[in-house]
C-alpha cells in the first residue's frame, strides 16, 4: 500500500512541476537581486536575503524563507488536501475500502507519501537554493548575522537543521490537511479548509490584541530557524516551534484517524 501511494505521487506531472515551480521562485528572486545588486534592507524582505550579496552560502536558508510564509503551505495543503478526499471525488475510496486493508494501514500510506513530497519540496528548494548561491554570488565561509565568521561544518550542520526543521513545520500543514481530506468528499473543500487554517494563523500572529495566542499558533515559530545563522544560535524559538508542530501533528492526526477509522463511505 505505501508503495503504492509513492509510486502514485512519483508518476505524477503535478508533484514534479509543483516542486520545479517552489524551487524556482528562489532561483529568479537570486537573478533578480544578483543582476540589479540591491538586496531588502536588514530587517525589511524575506529573512536572510540581504546578506546573500556578500555570502552565497546563506542563500538555501533564503530561499525556504521565500517559499516558506505562502507557497510551500499552499503546495502541502494541495497535496494532503488531496490524499482522501480525491479518492473519494474520483470514488476510488469505497474500492480501496473494500480490500482486506486496514484503514489505519491505507491512512498511513496516504500520510508518508504526504510527507514524502514535503521532504522532496524543502530539499528540492535548498539545494536549487545551494547552486544558485554558489553561481550567483559565490560560497564563503559562513559569516552569521551576528557578524561572527564560523567553520564550514557548522555552515552544513545550520543549513541541514534549516531543512528539517522547515519539513517539520510543513509536516503540520500536512496533518491539518490530511485531518480535512479525510472529513469531506471535496478535495478543493480539504484544501480550502487547510489553507484557512494557516491563513487564520498568520492573520492573527499579526494582531497585536491576540498577543496571548501567539505562542500557540502554528505558524509562529516558522522562521525561527534565523536564530540558528546567530552566533552563538539560538535554539529557544526553535525548540518552541518544534513543540508547537508536535502538538499539532499529534492532535491533527489523531483527529484524521478518529474520522476515518468511523467514517461511513458511500462513494
């Protein structure tokens, strides 16, 4: 059954082009600031590109900064809204209902091809990222925000928990989509519902008189990685994050299961 769901998500046109299109975005925006020299002012644009001028290596963590406050969350909520909820429009589900599969088993074969695309997303992402820098602008020894030069195995330990720890915070888009897959028929609806879910989120991180709900929204601590391009990092708003995203997952999921494991399918 998992290979079944990988194999459907690897022969698709769609999961190709989406991850082609998430991971260009960065590289154009590379050209852009490469051609015309002028980059966001500190504190101002996607976070970590104004230094990408003088250092190449910090462009992976820009890039997953460019896709990571809007596209990247709309190509997540696409796919995962997807995963139950087109089996059940193109009425396939009842089919793969009636097969001697548990549905705890063919749930979770929905899900680790939904993680599996995000995986291929982030990564995909920083490595265009990685070559863009280094064509573009050139790789140097990592010189942190805080203006302190650090070794190069620092520069790849910092960029690789940037990946993962982006793929964990798309991880609870997933969970919130997948949740929504498996409440409704439509998948344009699960869609529509995650993507309120996380638009709600950073809508309300904005308003200053919902400051006591800030820590717990899921889209919080997603660019919380910049703390790790300090020096020394800091690892407090990542940690937080990350619990944040446990909890979300944990619960999304076990609603997801709760609903499926008890749903009645008719188409």
């Amino acid at each position: 059954m998992i290979r079944v769901e990988l194999r459907k998500l690897l022969t698709r046109p769609r999961t190709w082009i989406t991850i082609a299109l998430l991971a260009g975005l960065p590289a154009l925006v590379g050209v852009f600031v490469r051609t015309t020299g002028v980059g966001p002012r500190p504190g101002r644009g996607p976070a970590l590109l104004s230094e990408v001028l003088s250092n190449g290596s910090m462009f992976p963590a820009a890039a997953l900064a460019i896709v990571l406050p809007l596209f990247l969350p709309i190509a997540v909520s696409v796919v995962a809204g997807d995963t139950v909820a087109g089996e059940a429009a193109f009425g396939t589900l009842r089919y793969l209902l009636i097969r001697p599969v548990p549905r705890a088993r063919l749930l979770i074969a929905k899900l680790i091809a939904t993680l599996t695309f995000v995986l291929l997303a982030v990564v995909a992402v920083a490595l265009v990222g990685l070559v863009t820098g280094w064509l573009l602008f050139g790789l140097r020894p990592l010189t942190t925000v805080s203006g302190v030069s650090v070794a190069s195995e620092q520069l790849v330990l910092r960029v690789g928990f940037t990946v993962l720890y982006v793929a964990v915070s798309m991880f609870g888009v997933a969970a919130i989509g997948l949740f929504a897959s498996t409440s409704t028929d439509a998948p344009l609806a699960a869609t529509l519902a995650t993507l309120a879910a996380f638009v709600a989120s950073q809508v309300l991180d904005l308003i200053d008189a919902a400051g006591g709900l800030h820590p717990y929204l899921p889209t919080h601590y997603w660019l919380a990685f910049v703390d790790l391009f300090r020096e020394p990092a800091y690892w407090s708003n990542v940690l937080r994050g990350l619990g944040i995203q446990a909890a979300y997952i944990t619960v999304f999921l076990g609603f997801a299961w709760a609903g499926f494991a008890t749903r009645d399918v008719t188409a």
